[in-house]
C-alpha cells in the first residue's frame, strides 16, 4: 500500500471548476470559462497550499442525462498534464477516473507519462461508473464493472509498479513480457484510491485501496461507513492504514453578500476551520471543498483565503 498524506493533519484538495459542469454542482460563470481558468484557479490552489486539485472523468452523456450532468466533462490525463505543467508542488487526483473502460496497460500508460511529467504528483482515484451507455459504447459490460474494476485495479498496480515488464493474470486481463517506459516517479507506485459510497465501492476501498473518497455521505453517516472501511480492511488481512477522505460542504470564508445556499459553511476562518476539524474527529485525514462563487476573480480570492486564513487552523 501507498501512503502520501502527512501523518496525523488534516489536509484539504479541491475539484476544479470548468472540467465539469453538471447542473448540480457548477457555478453559471464555468459556461464561458476554459483554459486560462483552469490554470488561474490551479496555480491559485498549488500557492495555497491544497493537497491536491482534481478532475473527474466521463467518455460521453446521452441525451437522458444530458439536462442535469451536461456534457462538458474534461478527459483527465489532458487536463492533469496540461495542470502539471503550470504548477509545482499540488498533488493531481483522477477524482474519478473510469479505469474500467479502458485496458489496463492504455491506463498504465495514460497515468504513469502523467506521474513522469508532474514529478511524481499523481493519485490515481478510480470508481465503478454509472452511465450505462458509456459502457456500451465501448463495449464493456455494464452489469459487470464491478467486478472488472477490482480486476482493473489489481492490474494497474502491477503495471504502475517498479517493473518495466510487469505482469498479471486474471480472468479478464492478462500481460507478460510487454514493457512499459516511461516509468512512474513514485516508487513502489502512485496511490489508487477507491471512489464510491455504495457497499460494494466500500468493500473495494477497503480491500484495494491505498485511500477513500466517499461520495455523497452526510457527516452523521461518515462515522459508521468509517469503522466498516477499517472492519473490512482489518477483516481481509490488510495491515497498512487506508486514507480516509470526504467531500465537504460548500464553502464561503467571510460574509458573501449575496445568496450562496443554506447549507454553505460561510463566516469567519476559525468557524469554518471549526466545522472541519470534526471531520478529522471523525477519521477523516482529507477534505475536499468546494467554494461558492460568480466568477474566476472571486473563487481565486476564495481558494487563497482558505488557504491563508482556514488552513492553518485546521490542525490548531
């Protein structure tokens, strides 16, 4: 297993605006955004000292989901190599990457040249999928990833180890002889973590995951799916500990001055620092936070106070 967050602190990522733009989630300025916003929005978490900034990933939306998901979704190894070239110390997070659409060796290739070219900041986050037609599309079994992503994932650790000529064998997957350069910088291997709230996506995390990335738990929820996360991994024989994370509410450092949602933690740094800090009461050794805003200027100025005023408290 691999570990990469700082031992007993509590650190915080982000998920970039603009690469995604669900309904459910992105603010009205990220239809006219592109590129130079993704980079300002970046370098702005990298100077405030964000454990990592992240991308989330989908092949295609159908027209029955197109309403409230869109169809802007940024491919993720060209958005983290493109951001890793304009940054010099946050970590890139596949936040999640649907490994199981593709063969493992073209996703050991993919993110192995992203490790290369970012110094050695990736984390591979990787989850099962919802969207059936993307599947289909491509021809994989909608039914069965699943179980082709605990396969997948068990394969790509083999060949984002060390070895250049990795190999694996499982029922769907098989490689030997083949090499694979260049290599990843992080030795033994970038860190996978398992994406998904459901029992199955815990049991994976568990069992197969250097990390955790919850999706849609509630903070009183948090605790148990915790406990059964460390019951799982105890229960399967796994001594090295897992790297629990969770998504937060939606954040505003001070007095926003206009309508940014109930359920918004807003005010002044140590409130906010306050309500975080009993995630990491919780277990939780990384939040991911996601600020209000209305435009680029305004999250740039959201992303560095945090950064500035409400990390630092995080571990007072």
């Amino acid at each position: 297993m691999v570990q990469v967050l700082p031992q007993g602190r509590l650190v915080y990522g982000m998920q970039l605006p603009v690469q995604a733009q669900s309904t459910l989630f992105a603010e009205g300025w990220e239809a006219a955004a592109g590129p130079a916003d993704l980079v300002a929005v970046a370098r702005a978490a990298d100077r405030a000292g964000f454990a990592y900034v992240a991308c989330c990933e989908h092949v295609a939306i159908p027209r029955r989901l197109a309403g409230p998901m869109g169809t802007v979704w940024y491919d993720p190894v060209a958005t983290l190599s493109y951001l890793a070239a304009v940054t010099e110390r946050v970590r890139l997070l596949s936040h999640v990457a649907v490994v199981g659409l593709r063969h493992p060796l073209l996703g050991a290739k993919q993110y192995a040249t992203v490790d290369r070219l970012s110094g050695g900041r990736l984390i591979l986050g990787v989850g099962a999928g919802h969207v059936r037609e993307e599947f289909e599309a491509v021809g994989v079994d909608f039914a069965r990833r699943g179980a082709v992503l605990d396969e997948a994932i068990d394969a790509l650790k083999a060949a984002l180890g060390p070895e250049e000529f990795p190999e694996f064998k499982g029922e769907r997957f098989a490689f030997a002889g083949l090499g694979q350069a260049p290599r990843p910088v992080q030795v033994p291997r970038p860190p996978v973590w398992v994406g998904g709230s459901s029992p199955a996506a815990v049991r994976r995390a568990a069992v197969r995951g250097d990390g955790w990335l919850p999706q849609g738990d509630r903070r009183e929820q948090l605790p148990a799916q915790i406990a059964k996360v460390r019951r799982l991994r105890e229960e399967a024989g796994v001594a090295e500990p897992i790297e629990i994370g969770t998504i937060a509410e939606p954040v505003y450092v001070g007095n926003p001055g206009w309508d940014v949602g109930r359920r918004t933690l807003v005010g002044a740094p140590e409130r906010i620092a306050a309500s975080l800090r009993e995630y990491a009461a919780m277990g939780v050794q990384q939040v991911q936070v996601r600020f209000r805003s209305r435009d680029r200027a305004e999250l740039v100025e959201q992303v560095t106070a945090f950064g500035a005023e409400v990390g630092p408290l995080l571990n007072a």
